[in-house]
C-alpha cells in the first residue's frame, strides 16, 4: 500500500524532531509543518483499510468520521489521542504566538509521534501481508 509506504516514510523523518534544535523557530516550523503531513498521511491510511475492511465510511468520510469508525475497529488507535491531533491540525493557521508553537512541537514530540508509531506498527502487524495488495 503506498499509503502506508509514504505514511512511514514520513514518519522516520519526524521521529527525528527531538534530535533537532528546539529553540530555532524554523526548526519548529518544520516540526509542525511535518505533524501536518504525517497527520494527514495517516487518517487517509485508516480511510484505505477502513474500505478494504467493507466500511462504507470509507468511502465519503471526513477526517473524523473516519477516527471514529477506525477507534471502534482497531484497538491501537486512541481515539482522544487522534481527535486532539485533528483539532491542532484544524487550528494550525491560527498558531502566531512562538510559545504556543513550542508548546505544540513539544507535543507532537512526547505524544502524537508515539501514536504514529504505534499506528505504524499495528498496521504492519495486522496487513503485513496484503500490504502490497490494498
């Protein structure tokens, strides 16, 4: 599944935000800018196998429909978790203040690439086989 490729992909670039200069705020753009996409890459991946598992949400949902359905069918995903980056994702081009974007790098950080992760591995665990195929 090229979904789930890209979705990797992106996501070993982002594991290496805490490595990086937290203090530059370009550094911190890029963090956030990355969040982004690697958000973006993965409620698009649970919309793949959410058809590939015959759900009609699949199909038409937006971005929290799609969580929703996707919590109640695999155990790895964390709901709270999943809204929360959607609503960060969602108010993204209202972040001016510095503070508030350190706060949020810290965050993506300590928490949402955690989450990828373990998304990254039960997907794996559960589609390795058919990955190709979906």
């Amino acid at each position: 599944m090229k979904k789930y490729e890209n979705y990797c992909t992106h996501l070993h670039v982002l594991e290496k935000a805490a490595e990086q200069d937290l203090e530059n705020e370009f550094i911190i753009s890029g963090i956030i800018d990355k969040f982004f996409i690697q958000f973006e890459l993965g409620w698009k991946m649970l919309k793949e196998l959410l058809k590939y598992e015959g759900k009609a949400v699949g199909a038409t949902g937006s971005p929290r429909a799609i969580i929703k359905e996707a919590y109640s069918i695999y155990d790895f995903l964390e709901e709270e978790i999943w809204l929360e980056m959607l609503e960060n994702r969602n108010d993204l081009a209202h972040i001016y203040d510095g503070g508030k974007a350190r706060e949020l790098a810290d965050i993506i950080i300590s928490k949402y690439v955690p989450a990828f992760q373990k998304m990254e591995n039960a997907v794996n665990d559960r589609y390795g086989d058919v990955l190709g195929m979906i």
